[in-house]
C-alpha cells in the first residue's frame, strides 16, 4: 500500500521536498493544470521534457519543451542525462536528470508532467517520489476531450484512445488520484500534497 509516511524528519519538523509525478491518460488537461500551476504557484518548479516532436504552434523552445532531434535524444540516453523516457505516438519525450535533482537538493518543491511509462520509470529511480494520477470524470469525456482538439489526425487520436485505456487501467500503482472536474480546485490539493499542508 503507498505511503506518506516515507518522509524525512519527524513530528512538525518542516520535510525535505521530495519530487512530485504528474501523470494520466492523454487529453485528461494535464498541461492545463500545469499552465494554472504556473500562475497561481510560481514557488513550485515545473520541469521542462525534451521531446523529439515539432513544437506546436505557440510553443517555445525551453518553456514548454526542449525540442530536439533523434539524434541528440540518443546522445542524452547514452549519457544518462534523462531520469526517464519514453515513446509515445511516434515521438520520444524525456526528463532531464540534473535539474530535478538540483531543486530537490535546494528544498524546492519540483513537479514532473509524465506519461505511465515515465511514472513507472521514477518510481524505479526515486522510490520516495509521490506519483499523482490525474483522472477525468469519465471515459466518455476524455474520449470527447480527445475528439474536439482537431490539432491531431485520426489515426493519432486512435492510438491516443488505445494509450489511453491502458492508463487508466494503471491507476492502481499511483499513490494518490486526482479527478479533473475543476482545474483550480485540482491545483489546491495537488500543492497542499506537494508541500505536506492540509487541503
């Protein structure tokens, strides 16, 4: 069973931040609990993914992703720079080690945006990482929300539809889920866990 109790410290003492996972099926608004996140608490530091994807439009290099090619992506698994990665509708996305660990070490909260692949893999590296499923109200309207974006061809949203089954299916290994009803109210309880604080 997870626990919260795998903390340093005891009592009221204040608890070293420890990374927290951000993840969920595709289309369930992670990237718009992020965006609200941005705004409401910039004291919590948002890791940036390398992809091997082109940016969408209005997305910018070093804010939203780092974009890159195959073969640097190549060069950066090599070198063990990426915590974990993983390969999702044609393209590879991955985080940067350093970073995370660096914000950690200074005591800042640090939120990672991943898929299950990437969920399960910092569960293996960082055992002590809270892993928080972001769920949506139901099935029909992830498939809804999926079908509406019109940024994607079919057989995309297709493969999104397939990826997202199983992930739901993964719910069971996070520690906590969240249902997307409410963005804002997402938002407070996922910082109160991130900071230890009641919601």
């Amino acid at each position: 069973m997870p626990s919260e109790s795998r903390a340093h410290g005891g009592g009221s003492s204040p608890r070293k931040p420890r990374l927290t996972v951000l993840s969920g099926p595709s289309g369930v608004g992670k990237s718009t609990v992020v965006a609200e996140l941005r705004r409401s608490h910039p004291e919590v530091w948002l890791s940036v993914s390398v992809t091997t994807r082109k940016p969408r439009p209005g997305e910018r290099h070093g804010v939203e992703y780092y974009f890159v090619d195959d073969a640097e992506f190549d060069r950066m698994i090599a070198s063990g720079e990426l915590l974990e990665w993983a390969e999702f509708a044609g393209h590879r996305y991955g985080t940067p080690r350093t970073p995370v660990l660096q914000r950690l070490a200074a005591g800042v909260p640090a939120l990672l945006e991943i898929d299950l692949q990437g969920a399960r893999q910092v569960r293996a590296a960082m055992p002590d990482a809270l892993l928080v499923f972001l769920a949506p109200p139901s099935w029909e309207e992830l498939e809804r929300r999926l079908r509406g974006r019109g940024t994607e061809p079919a057989d995309v949203i297709e493969r999104r539809l397939q990826a997202g089954r199983i992930e739901m299916a993964a719910e069971k290994e996070f520690d906590v889920t969240l249902v997307n009803t409410d963005v804002k109210d997402v938002c407070r309880r996922l910082i109160a866990l991130m900071t230890n604080s009641p919601s």
